[in-house]
C-alpha cells in the first residue's frame, strides 16, 4: 500500500517528472467552435494498423469539456524553438491562439506553423484514466520535418544536449 500520510500526490508528481518526455500542444475547438489547445507531455503513439495515438487529460481541465464533446483534435510535437507556445498552451487563458501563427487541417482543427510533426486526428475512444481521461486518437493525416525537439524533465524545458 502507498504510504499515503506525506504529500503523495507531490511525491509521485516528482517521481513521474523523472521520465523525460517531448511535449505536445494539442489543438482543438471549444463549445463556441473558437480555436484553444492545451499542453500536454502525456502522449504516446499507441498503434501503426490502425494508426492510433494517445495523451491523458485531466477530468478538472477546461480542455477534457470540449475533448468529450467535440470529435477532432490534432496533436502538435512542439520543436526545440517553441517553448513559449508551451507555456502559451499550460496557462488557462480565453485566447491561447492569441499570436499564434497556424493552419485549418481537413478536420476543421487548427495545425501549429513550425511543429515538428502533427497528426490530425479523430476522437477513436476516451477510456477512464482516475482522475485524468485516456484520449485515444484515429490519425487521418500527418507530417512531420527535420529539426529538434523540446523536451521535458522535472518540471523544466531542455533540449537535446549535443554530443560531439
Ligand atoms: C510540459 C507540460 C505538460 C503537460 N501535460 C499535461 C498532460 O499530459 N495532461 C494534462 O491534462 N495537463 C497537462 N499539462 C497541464 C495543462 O497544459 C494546463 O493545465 C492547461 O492550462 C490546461 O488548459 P485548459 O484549462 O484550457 O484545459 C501540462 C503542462 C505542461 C507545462
């Protein structure tokens, strides 16, 4: 059993921030059809045949509301220069896509100018995760371009240290 007298939710938050990951921006539309995003670290690819992919959602955020509810959203895998859209897309905010530059994908999304890849996608499954939601993805389209990843350790944003 898990010792639950000290502050677990902290300790395992720093325990799962030991897992070094990319981060993703994952683009949708609200109840108003307006564009918004959410920051997200959380995503997987799940399965080549069908192509599927997956990310977890807090039930509490504004963004799971619209997850439910709408059928399409696109996951942006952020590059090594796009830390402040991060930061953009983790702050509650009415417009996050205030002076983001992007583009209408064929689900009606918006897709992020200069992610180092995207996939478009259609809600496949939304699975019970305790308190977050299990988004599971079905991609109709993707790209992706040469270039660095951010990445996220501990709480903090790096890059790739480069090694001669
Ligand atoms: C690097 C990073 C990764 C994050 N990953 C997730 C995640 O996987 N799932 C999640 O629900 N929130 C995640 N968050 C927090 C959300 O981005 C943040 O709470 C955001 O403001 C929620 O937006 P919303 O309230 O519009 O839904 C992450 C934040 C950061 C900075």
């Amino acid at each position: 059993m898990l010792d639950q007298t000290q502050d677990l939710p902290r300790r395992l938050r720093n325990a799962f921030g030991c897992f070094a990951s990319g981060v993703t921006v994952v683009t949708l539309r609200d109840g108003q059809g307006a564009p918004t995003g959410i920051t997200v670290n959380s995503f997987s690819s799940l399965s080549l045949d069908p192509a599927l992919l997956l990310f977890s959602v807090g039930r509490e955020q504004v963004s799971a509301r619209w997850l439910q509810s709408g059928e399409a959203f696109n996951v942006n895998i952020l590059c090594r220069d796009q830390e402040p859209l991060a930061w953009q897309f983790a702050r509650p905010h009415k417009d996050k896509f205030d002076g983001v530059a992007a583009w209408e994908a064929c689900n009606g999304v918006p897709v992020l100018d200069g992610a180092l890849a995207h996939f478009v996608c259609r809600k496949h499954a939304i699975h019970d995760g305790g308190d977050h939601l299990i988004v599971v993805g079905e991609i109709l389209d993707f790209a992706e371009r040469d270039g660095d990843p951010l990445l996220f350790h501990r709480g903090r944003m790096c890059d790739l240290a480069v090694t001669a």
